[in-house]
C-alpha cells in the first residue's frame, strides 16, 4: 500500500504574531513544529503500513526550513520526504497551495491513499485536504475518526466522519483523500534510532520548475484570496446563564431579545 | 551550563524530555497516588529505543554508555523520579550481566532488555542484609548440574514486574563475602515467586517486592561468571550504576527548582511577585548552584566510566552522596518557596520531597559512599608510602 501524507510546518505558539504591513504570520524567532493535526495524519499512515505493509511518503510544502519538519516525520518511521520549496510559491492562499501539492503528487505517481490533518493550527481553514483531492479529482472524506475498514486490493475504504454529535459511516474508492481529527490515534514518540536516521535521510526538493506549475495558479499572483485583515478577535465576555423551568427561560430569553432590540 | 554533548547524546535527551513532558508529566501525581507501575510509558520508553542507550550494538543497544543512560535518567527523573527508578533499575539488572556474563549469557538476556520488551531488576538485599550486603543469608546449594537457591529478598525494585533477575546467594557461608555468588533467574519459574509489595514514602508507582525462593532449581550455566564472585560483582555493578542514582537526584532537583522559579514569578506577595524578594531570591540561586554541581560531578563520572578509566568507586560515591544530599536539601527548599501550598498535594513540589529521600538510601546509604570515600582517601595514603 501506498501512503502520502502532507504536512505542513507551523509556528510553536498559541500566541500568534501578525505582521500587520502584509498580513501573514512572523515566523522569527518562533520555534516551528509540525501541525499539531498532522502528527495524527503520520500515525495513521504509519498504523496501517505497519498492518499493510508498503511505503508511507510525506509531502510538505514551505520554505527551505521546512525540511526540519520532514526530518521529525522520518523520525517516527516515514519511509521518504519530498520538500517542494520555490520562491514562486510563496504567498500561496489555500488554492494555490492545493494546486502546487496536486502536482506534486502527480509527479510522484500512483497513491492508494493521502492523508491530512484537518486543519492546519496557523491558518486554521480546513481547505488544502479538500483542495488537493479536488484538483486530482479524486474522493475525499474530511474529519475522519476512524478507519473501520481498508482494503487496497478491493480499492475499497470505509470510515468513521466525525460529527457535531455522533458521527457518518462512509464508504469510497480507493485511491482518495482523507482528512483526520485528533479523536482518530494517540500519536507515537520517536524513536532514537529514527532519529539517528532522520539526521542523515536525503530529502527530495522539488521546485516550481521540477513541477512544471502554471505560473498563473502559484504564488501570490495565483492567489484569488487576499487577505485584507488579521486580528486576534477581543476575549468574548462570560455569557449568561439562565434558570428555572423551560417556560422561565424562554421568557426571559425574550425578554432579553427585546431589551437589546434584536427582536 | 554546557557540556559539549554530541548530537546523538543531545537527541537522547530530547527524547527523554518529550517523554517526560508529554508522557509522563501529565500522570506522574495519578501514578504515585495510587502505586501505579508505569506499564503503557515504558513501553513507550521501549519503542523509542532508550532502554538500549547504554548497551553495545552487537547486543541490540546503540552504542552508549553510563553518561547516556544518566542523561535519560535526569530527564524522566524531572518529571517523575517514580517511572526514572523502573526505567533504571532494569540497568541494574542488566549490567552484572554485561560485565561479567559469559558471551552466551549476554547474547541470551541482553538484547531483549536493550529493547525494553523484558525488564530486569537486582536483588541483594536481605531483612538482615542492607549496608552489611556481605550477611545475605540466601543460600544457593549446587546439585550436580544445577543449583538450589532457597531464601528471601526484600525490597526489590521491579520484583513482580521484571522478567529477568540477578541474585545473590551464598555458595559457601563459611567464606564470608567470598562465598557469595551471582545468578540468572527468570520470571514464572516454579520455586520462584513474590512476596508483598511495598507501600512507600516515595517513587510509589515503581513496584518493591520481595522475591521468595523455594528450593528453586536453576541450570549451572545461569550462574554469573564463578562461584565467590557474587560480592565483586555486585560492588563492580554499583560502581557503573551509582551515577545513575546521581543523575536521578539531581533530574528530581531540577524538577523542584525549575516547579520553585515559576512559582516565584507567579505568586504574589505584599504586592509584588514573591521572587522579587532577595530571602527568596538567595533560596533560589542556591538551590541552582548546588543542582548544576551536582549535575557536573555526576556527568564527570560518567564520563570516566565510559573511558573505561579504573579506581571509579571513589568518585561514583560521591556523585551519589552529593547529588541525593543535594536533591533532599532542593526539594525541601522548593516547599518552602511555595509555602504552603508546597505542603499540598495539588502542588508538584511535596511528591518530589518524598522521591529524594530514598536517593540518600538506595544503592548504599550515603554513609557507606562516605565509608567507600573515606576507604579510597587511606588507601591512597597507603600507596603513596
């Protein structure tokens, strides 16, 4: 079996800095991680070569630091990584990320099945999973759970979807995309012998040129999402809490409605 | 302060860390509450290979030495000196054999420890045998190809846990400490079972068991190197595990000290952050001046053994005796800067006052380091003349 996971490199904080002049993240002087998300993605992949046997493979897509992040994948028992890096990347929004990583994996070649976490902790949008999966025409399902049943032969997958409350069982072909939430493993440490190899694995770099990208669907220019402001939105103040029977409460509600003119 | 690691002993301890961080951290105060043996983390010490750091690779080790396994040691040992002994004392079990195990002995017992999917433990202590190891009462009667050990061991860490023990027991009382002997023993074996557990003062979730021999018949070729060198091996032993203890009072030193600085900084007093005030202040650099010390006298020694330098005893006695004194003077210190909420178990600060106390005991009461000290000190004198 074939696995790729994509992964993306964040920022080591809850306290996220924004340049304010250009509306992205400042990356100085923080220290990168791998997406929290990710980390369960890599388990997953690992889990299943380790029942199925084959090759797990890991994507990112990022500045030339990025690689630090595919180096801790291998760490943990990735069998290879591929970077692709270029400055004609950067700037990218979630389409034009989505794009860049479809190509990639077409180059790559035959995938029975991608993994990704289901959102990255930075930019929190939930969209490259899907986008890739919409750009390579293939299924995907987001917010899995669990993966109840996989069978590469069958081309055959069936999961758990996490829902608000409860949650979907889905069937799909393989190959597709799959979108994890944390709810799915406990991801692993390390090992030390991982890491000696890890130090010393090649990592594959891949450039817009080695991908052949449409320069009108990379970068900033490819980009059809401007992003005209980042804040960090004021702390919501405690709510209210309303008591007595359900009756009570709707009057109240009511009351309260129409007290802040809303009805 | 640093030490000039190299990239392979700075990712063990990266490891251990983000071991102890996130693994062992978060339950550590669960586990010594309700005498937990820490199962499901040192399996997870086992899969990243740190069982084996200490361990030649022809053995499934990767290559290190004693100043590897302090390293590891220190850093569980900051989180929760509980889980650091379980960990440590399958080294304590494993190195009789790597020191003077025959070649098909070690071929036989140390690869699985080295990997963590059997743990060892040691056992020399008797009711009657503490300080004086040389009165073990245990006896080991040979019976033509085979051996008949009979006797109890009290205290012994990992006992029940472990599969693969070393023993002592006396092959010819009428010899003193030259007529004791080492043997091999392993776990579910009929004649070998387990007495009570212990309800301890600290490092509660690392199992303490009596072992109980009844006429229990093992193979000669489970007897570690001859007959009468059970004392030397286990003194040789303790001379290479002895920083180990060191490296653990002084991981649960810096535990406390690192819990005591953030404290400062977050509790306020007559206005203002408590380490805004010199008393303490002076408790504070005090306490970090005695852990770094400490930290260097262990390290050294370390370093030393893996050298493969001789005449260590002196100074593995005293990273031992330094470091426990230390870890029992910070802990203590570290209650006070919390005050009393130091006193309370909600705060991390008193479970690590109770795991210091047996660093001052185990492996040699700090009296017999200072005895094997004093010893070396006169035996220079001697040399000298």
């Amino acid at each position: 079996m074939n696995i790729v996971v994509c992964i993306k490199q964040v920022p080591e904080t809850n306290d996220v800095r924004i340049n304010n002049d250009t509306n992205t993240l400042i990356r100085e002087g923080v220290p990168s991680i791998i997406n929290p998300f990710d980390t369960y993605a890599l388990e997953e992949a690992l889990r299943l070569k380790e029942k199925l046997g084959g090759k797990v493979t890991v994507f990112t897509m990022g500045p030339p630091q990025a690689e630090e992040a595919l180096r801790q994948a291998i760490s943990l028992g990735i069998d290879e990584a591929i970077l692709i890096s270029d400055r004609r990347v950067a700037g990218s929004d979630t389409l034009a990320t989505s794009y860049t990583l479809a190509e990639a994996l077409k180059k790559y070649g035959e995938v029975d099945l991608i993994i990704c976490g289901k959102q990255a902790m930075d930019g929190d949008t939930a969209q490259v999973g899907p986008g890739i999966a919409e750009s390579l025409g293939l299924p995907h399902i987001t917010y899995v759970k669990k993966i109840e049943e996989i069978r590469p032969d069958d081309r055959y997958l069936k999961v758990e979807r996490m829902m608000e409350e409860g949650y979907e069982v889905i069937e799909t072909n393989l190959p597709a995309l799959i979108t994890v939430v944390k709810e799915i493993n406990e991801p692993r440490v390390p090992s030390l012998k991982g890491m000696m190899r890890a130090k010393k694995a090649e990592i594959v770099k891949w450039s817009a040129a080695d991908l052949a990208l449409d320069e009108k669907k990379i970068g900033l220019d490819g980009s059809p999402t401007w992003v005209i402001k980042i804040f960090t939105p004021e702390a919501r103040s405690g709510g209210q809490m309303l008591q007595g029977s359900p009756r009570e409460q709707v009057e109240q509600l009511a009351g309260k409605l129409k007290e802040i003119k809303l009805v | 302060m640093s030490y000039h690691l190299t990239d392979e002993q700075n990712m063990i301890k990266d490891l251990a860390r983000k071991i102890a961080q996130e693994k062992i951290a978060p339950v550590a105060a669960e586990l010594d509450e309700k005498e937990e043996f820490p199962h499901e983390i040192l399996k997870v010490l086992a899969r990243s290979d740190l069982f084996g750091v200490y361990l030649p690779e022809a053995y499934g080790g990767t290559g290190g030495g004693c100043f590897e396994q302090c390293l590891v040691v220190e850093e569980l040992s900051k989180a929760c000196a509980g889980v650091a002994v379980s960990y440590a004392g399958s080294g304590l079990g494993c190195y009789p054999i790597l020191l003077f195990g025959s070649e098909a002995q070690k071929e036989k017992y140390i690869p699985p420890l080295a990997r963590g999917e059997k743990l060892g433990a040691f056992g020399l202590t008797e009711p009657d045998a503490g300080s004086d190891a040389a009165a073990i009462a245990m006896t080991a009667r040979r019976e033509k190809d085979h051996y008949v050990l009979s006797g109890t061991k009290q205290w012994i860490t990992n006992g029940g846990e472990a599969d693969i023990y070393v023993i002592f027991a006396m092959t010819d009382k009428k010899k003193g400490s030259r007529g004791a002997s080492a043997f091999i023993v392993e776990k579910g074996t009929p004649g070998f079972d387990f007495g009570k557990k212990e309800n301890k003062l600290g490092i509660r979730s690392s199992s303490t068991r009596e072992l109980i021999f009844n006429d229990y018949k093992i193979p000669e070729a489970n007897l570690l190197s001859r007959e009468g060198m059970g004392f030397i091996i286990a003194m040789k032993t303790f001379d290479v595990t002895r920083p180990g203890i060191g490296a653990q009072a002084v991981g649960i030193a810096a535990g406390a000290l690192d819990a005591a600085v953030k404290y400062s900084h977050e509790r306020r007093q007559f206005g203002q952050f408590i380490s805004s005030f010199q008393a303490i202040q002076h408790m504070l650099a005090d306490m970090a001046t005695l852990t770094e010390a400490a930290r260097a006298l262990v390290y050294s020694t370390a370093q030393m053994i893996d050298r493969g330098e001789k005449n260590v005893s002196r100074f593995s006695a005293m990273c031992k005796v330094f470091a426990s004194d230390t870890a029992m003077k910070v802990t203590t210190d570290a209650i006070q800067v919390f005050g009393g909420y130091g006193y309370m178990k909600e705060y991390p600060v008193e479970k690590m006052f109770r795991d210091a106390k047996i660093t001052q005991i185990y492996e040699g009461t700090n009296q017999i380091q200072r005895n094997i000290i004093a010893l070396d000190l006169i035996k220079g004198l001697a040399r000298k003349k």
